[in-house]
C-alpha cells in the first residue's frame, strides 16, 4: 500500500510537470508570442553570472555553457534527480501497468462526439468508419450537398446505414459562414500583399470589410486599425473605437491594446489612464509585442504607474529578443526618423530623404555604368529607407551590373543575399561562398566578414572556427561592424578563442558605434546580467529600448510622415501617437509639433495641453527643441497657467545639459526684464554672450539685444546720478586747463562759420524757377531735316 501510495504521489508530480510545459508551449503559439528561448519575467530580471546567451551571429555549444548556473536551474535539476532516484525504486513493470491504466481512464473520461439525428441519434460516433471504400478519422460532409458534417456509429457505413450529424444546423450555418469568410479575407489578404499600387490595395480593404462584417476576427484587426490610422479607408476613429470593443470582448490582444491607446490619448473615449493600463496588460498577457513595449516604456519613466526599472526591463527584454531573432544577415529595414519641427523651422535642413530628381540622377548614371552609382542603389534598394521602398529585385539587378564591373563591394552584397535567400534569390550556400571569396581576395570586409560567417556556421565548406576568427579580425580591423559584432560573439562565447568578456564588451562596443542592432542587443544582456560589466539595470532598459524602436513597427514612422506630408494631419497624428506611446521621441515631438499647429482631430482647447503633454515627454528623453517649447509654454501660457519660474527652469536645463544658443539668449532676455529671476544686467549680457558663442546664427540677434543693454545700462546709470552735483565737484581749469572757455569759443566759432558756409553752398546750387529763365528763340532745323508735308 505504501509503494502504490509513493506511485501517486510520484505521478502526480510527474502530470504537474508535464502540464507546466503544455502551458508554456500553448503560450509560445500565441499571436506575437516569442520564441521558445525567450526567459520567463522572473528570470529576465534576475542577475545570472554567465549563463545568459547572446543571440544572432553566435553558435551555442553544449560544452560552452559555464558551471555557475542560475538558483532555478539547480532546483530544477536537483528535482529530476529526486524523480530519476525514486523512479529506480520502482518496478519497471508496475509502473507500466500504472500507466496504462491511468490512460486508459484518461481516454474514458475524454468527451465522446455524440450523433444528432440520423439513423443512430444519440449513439457516439465511431472513429474511423468506412465510408465509399475510404477511412475517415473525423466527421465529414463528403456525400452531403449541403456541406453538413456527419458521422458513422460503427465502423462499416455501407453495411449498418448507421449515421449522425456532427452539429447542429445552427452551428452548420456558422461553420459554413466562417469558412465563406475565412476565404473572402484570403482574397483580400493576397491583393494586400502582391500590389503596391494605392487603388488594388483599397479594393483589396473592400474585401476585408466584407470579411470583418462577417465577424472574422483577423479581418476585423486589420479594418479597425485602418479606421483608425485612415489607411486605405476614411478615418473614423468612433467606427474604429466599436471594432476594437469587439475583438476585446472576444479576447484579441490586438484589440486590447488597441483599445487601451484609445483611453490613453483619449480619442473618440474620455481620457482615462487607469482604464489604458488595464487593457495594455491584458494586450501583453495575450502576447502582443506592442503592448509589451509600452508597457515597458511606461514602467521605465512612471505613466500611470509607479517607475520600476526591473519591470521595464522585463517588457523591453521580451520585445527586444523578438527584434533580434527577426534580424537577417543582410540586416533589418532602416529607421527614417523625420522631426517636422526641424523640417518647418529650418526648410534648409536635410531630412535624409533623397528628392526623386536626385534619385533619377542616380540611377541615370547606374544606367551609364556608373559603378558607385549601381552599388548606392544596390544598397538603397536592398534595406530600403530615404525615401524608397525596399526592393530586392532592383538592389540584386543594381549589384549584379557592379559586380560584372569588377566592383568587390557589390560582390560581398550579392554573396549576402544569396546566404539569405529571398522570394528574388534562391537561398545558396554554394555562390555565396563564391562572392564572398572574390571580394575577401580583393581586400573587401564585407566578404571577409562574409567568409567568417561560412566557416564559422559550416555554410559550404566544413567548420573552422580558426579562419572565422581570422577573416572576422581582417574585416573588424577595417571597421566593418559585422566583423566586430561577430569577433565580440566568438569571445563571449569562448569559440575558437578563450572566453573573454572583456574582448567581447570592446567589440561589442565597437559594433553599436555602427548602428549594429545585434550589438546594442548583446551590450544590453551584459549589463542585464552583469556578464563582463558591474550590472546596470538603466543601461540595459536603455539598450534593449533602442534594440525594440527597430522592430518592423517602426516603418509606420514614414508612414506617418507620408500621410502628414500629403495634408491629411489628422492620419498622421493618430500614427505619431501610438508611436509616442511606444516611446519613440521623435513620435512625441511630432505629435506635440501637429497638435501645436492646431490639430482639428481634437477641440481647440485641447491642443495646447496635449501639445505640452508631449513635448514634456519628448523634453524627457533629452530633445533640446522640446525642452525650449516646454520654456516657451509656461512663459507664454500656452495649455497652462503663465509661471515665468518653471519657464527659466526649462530654459537654464536646455542651456546647461544641451548648451542652447536659443535657451541661453531666452535666460539673457529674462535676466535683462527681471522674469521669473531676479533683474540682473550683468548677468544677461553673460547670457547673451555665452548665446553668441555657441551658435552662429545667434550673433546678430545678440548684437541687437546687447545695444538695447547698453541703452537701458545707461539710462538707469543716468537716473540712479545727479547731475548738478556731479557738475558742481568737477573743476574745469584743472580738466582742461585755466584757458578752457578759450577754446570752448573758438571750437564754437568754427562749427558756426563751418555751418554758414555749408548753408551758402547749398543756396547757389538751388536752380531759378522756369518763368524766371529768360526766353531762349528757338531755331528751325536746316531744310534736309524737315518732315515732309
């Protein structure tokens, strides 16, 4: 009785366990879930030794994985040793017996299918039944017009005619709805997918509609964020509103965080912070990334909740291992990041968008056999940005001309792209070793790198740890930041080298300073875990938030930018703010920017306090413009009360943490009048000095500003005197001598007799009147020259 008793209890762990995997292998299939590899909450903020991987450009050996593990990992072992030490104890037989049974008592209580109606109503269906010399293992509609799905209740059909349906006719009807629905959004999925052109695309939204009418959730996601953002549809934030009310209530995360930007920015809801959260949390425990990410923004500087660096830390760590896992070889889409502030206020300013005659210039002189010309295309075309759309077809055709011409960066590009494979290039281990070889021949660091990468992963020639570390040096040492990312990981991981964090953190270092994703995403794993570095929990919310803003999400950027740019403010704004809700600084100040210029998506007196909202969050994040606009607020009264004290306060920040000419000339100005601060002129002229230097552009407007000190300096130094006492303790003999009034007169007499002569001059060059001129007779022209009668 014992034993069977020990059996129980042995098994009940063993089904515990078991069903902790099922939950968490049900929670990686959700929707914008993340890899299996992605740590728990707990273990995300938890400080481990070495155990952390860096992931993408590295290989994870078994034998590499360091002795210090973490506390849950050793209760976890120690478990299973007491599960192996118990099952030993046990016979092998019983236990199998055991186990049976239990399954067996498992399948009994499993719901049985029941027919309805038929010839066997209320019997359970039998799986499989022979039906028309054919086995089927579940209920079909084969040999029914109306699509009905039905069962046999034995095994043999055709000899018992003993069958049920598998539903009712209601559920039949519903069924046959969704399907009809589900192949509607299909269409419309593909017309989304294979056009570019702006009419396919609406009409392919015409389909959607249907489908969402129809109640097909995907459907319904993709038509309300168009109401939403007025993407190939008219803005409609209230019908948009009704549709993420629905999804929610049908358990979308998309719908929920949807729904909780709608109580967050307060559009087409009353503004409620409490309400945004709830749905944000319940959008991230549904596995959306989005939800996550703002989650984790607003944990890092306290909206609506308390600030909490580790919480911050855990939402950006599961965003940013879904970004790093997305990264390909040939690198992620490029981030265009368009301040319209800068854009409006300084239109000489380059945005980093190529204008179209600049770009047919371009591909004029590509055409020409411009070689630098094709390999800039190549690369403009491959990742996409600066104003054009990415398109692998063109970048391999642009590289393949430059590569033809012998150009050994072009090489290196087109054995990237046939390493990764797209719909374009077949996926070839074979050529891309053959153009990585001739631009690493050539001295090119992008074929080393990419050479590196074929003897390091065992891509068409066998494994050799020794050449990847040899041609990721040559490559690193030329600064390409491939080469350093991968060096970095061979250290960290002690491939084909010593383990040394230290090596690792200088060229992981080396690699960020490039812009490389993979680089800003293993630093902040570093300092997450404290591998290598003292454990910083800012540095590494810092990094993984920048690691997050790259994320596919990001091209709504210039989607938003295009929607502003051809006048429709009210679609822009909408997509800046949920960006701004993400986090992005540059997504603040543009919505603050519109919102400044008088949205029309909300009231009029709306839009300063939400323009000052947003430039406070902007200002926060370290954009010196929006600190100046938080000054000019306050100064001004704009969206709030007029209070020259915060004003300065603002200004003195952007002045001394930004060294702003602006912010500076703005303290002078308040130094001069006494706002806010005591009135000091000395201290002005200081400000306005310091303006001066510190940008050009501001010399003149200081030139004015210090005139108008010295006239007011005066004037207040003229009033503060008196001048019959200083008259009366000035002694003029001894100033200018015992003759002075001698010299005074004679001074005087020249300045007379210099004025009178000037007046005598100007008198005679004064001409007479017209009558007074004495008649002149006028002659005839000689004969030759009259006009003929």
């Amino acid at each position: 009785m014992g034993q069977r008793a020990r059996l129980s209890l042995l098994l009940c762990l063993v089904v515990l366990w078991v069903a902790g995997l099922t939950a968490a292998d049900e929670e990686g299939n959700q929707d914008e879930s993340l890899e299996s590899k992605t740590l728990s909450a707990e273990d995300q903020v938890k400080d481990h030794s070495t155990g952390t991987r860096v992931v993408a450009g590295q290989i994870f050996l078994e034998s590499g994985k360091s002795d210090s593990q973490s506390e849950d990992e050793e209760n976890f072992h120690s478990q299973e040793e007491e599960k192996e030490n118990s099952l030993e104890e046990l016979n092998s037989l019983e236990m199998s017996n055991l186990l049976n049974k239990d399954l067996e008592e498992a399948e009994v209580q499993s719901p049985v299918l029941t027919a309805i109606g038929g010839t066997a109503d209320g019997e359970p269906c039998h799986f499989p039944f022979l039906f028309m010399e054919k086995e089927y293992p579940e209920c079909t509609a084969d040999g029914r017009e109306d699509g009905r799905l039905w069962c046999a209740t034995t095994y043999d059909y055709k000899k018992d005619q003993k069958w049920g349906f598998c539903e009712t006719e209601e559920q039949s009807n519903k069924r046959r709805q969704m399907q009809e629905a589900e192949d509607v959004y299909q269409t419309g999925m593909k017309i989304l997918n294979e056009s570019s052109k702006k009419a396919q695309k609406k009409e392919a939204y015409q389909y959607l509609l249907k489908a969402a009418d129809m109640n097909h959730t995907k459907a319904m996601e993709k038509v309300s964020y168009a109401l939403l953002f007025g993407d190939y549809l008219k803005q409609n934030i209230q019908s948009s509103k009704e549709l993420f009310e629905k999804l929610t209530e049908e358990g979308s995360p998309k719908g929920q965080m949807a729904l909780g930007f709608l109580y967050a920015s307060g559009l087409g809801v009353n503004s409620s912070q409490a309400k945004a959260l709830v749905y944000y949390t319940f959008g991230a425990l549904g596995g959306n990334l989005i939800a996550h990410m703002i989650l984790g923004y607003r944990y890092w500087v306290g909206i609506g909740v308390l600030p909490s660096c580790e919480s911050a830390l855990t939402h950006y760590r599961l965003v940013a291992n879904h970004v790093a896992s997305d990264i390909s070889l040939t690198g992620g889409t490029v981030v265009q990041r368009i301040r319209l502030a800068d854009e409006v206020e300084n239109p000489g300013m380059a945005s980093g968008m190529l204008e179209d005659d600049l770009i047919q210039y371009y591909q004029f002189l590509a055409e020409k056999g411009d070689v630098q010309a094709q390999v800039g295309l190549g690369q403009l075309h491959l990742h996409g940005g600066r104003g054009v759309e990415q398109n692998h077809q063109r970048a391999f055709e642009y590289f393949n001309q430059a590569a033809n011409a012998g150009n050994s960066h072009a090489m290196a590009f087109l054995g990237k792209m046939y390493s990764e494979g797209s719909d374009v290039v077949p996926q070839s281990n074979e050529t891309a070793l053959q153009y990585f070889k001739k631009a690493a021949d050539m001295g090119n660091p992008v074929g080393q790198s990419g050479l590196g990468m074929a003897y390091l992963y065992g891509r068409g020639v066998p494994v050799n740890y020794e050449l990847a570390l040899k041609y990721f040096q040559k490559a690193a040492e030329q600064g390409w930041v491939d080469g350093q990312l991968q060096l970095g990981s061979m250290y960290y991981n002690g491939i084909g080298v010593k383990r040394d964090y230290k090596q690792a953190l200088k060229y992981f270092n080396l690699a960020s300073q490039g812009g490389h994703i993979l680089a800003f995403y293993n630093l902040a794993q570093m300092h997450a875990t404290g591998t290598g570095v003292m454990r910083s929990c800012h540095t590494a919310v810092e990094l993984f938030k920048n690691v997050c803003e790259r994320g596919r999400w990001s091209e709504r950027l210039m989607t938003a930018y295009n929607s502003y740019k051809d006048g429709d403010s009210n679609s822009a704004v909408v997509q800046y703010l949920l960006l701004a809700e993400q986090g992005y600084e540059v997504a603040q100040s543009n919505a603050a920017f519109i919102f400044d210029q008088k949205a029309s998506i909300v009231e009029e007196n709306e839009t300063y306090p939400r323009a000052l909202l947003h430039w406070n969050r902007a200002a926060s994040q370290g954009y010196t413009v929006a600190r100046i606009k938080l000054g000019d607020y306050h100064f001004y009264g704009f969206g709030t009360d007029v209070d020259y004290e915060t004003a300065f306060i603002h200004y003195r920040l952007a002045s001394e943490q930004q060294h702003s000419a602006q912010a500076m000339f703005n303290l002078g100005y308040m130094h001069e009048k006494g706002l806010g601060i005591k009135q000091d002129l000395h201290l002005a002229k200081r400000f306005y000095d310091m303006a001066a230097e510190a940008s050009p552009d501001a010399q003149v407007p200081v030139f004015l500003a210090l005139c108008k000190l010295r006239v007011i300096y005066s004037l207040q130094y003229v009033r503060e005197i008196n001048i019959r006492d200083v008259f009366s303790h000035v002694d003029m003999d001894q100033l200018l001598g015992p003759e002075w009034d001698l010299y005074l007169m004679t001074i005087i007499a020249l300045l007379l007799g210099t004025i009178i002569a000037y007046r005598q001059r100007q008198h005679q060059a004064i001409p007479r009147p017209a009558g007074l001129r004495p008649a002149v007779p006028q002659q005839e022209p000689p004969p030759e020259h009259q006009p003929p009668q």
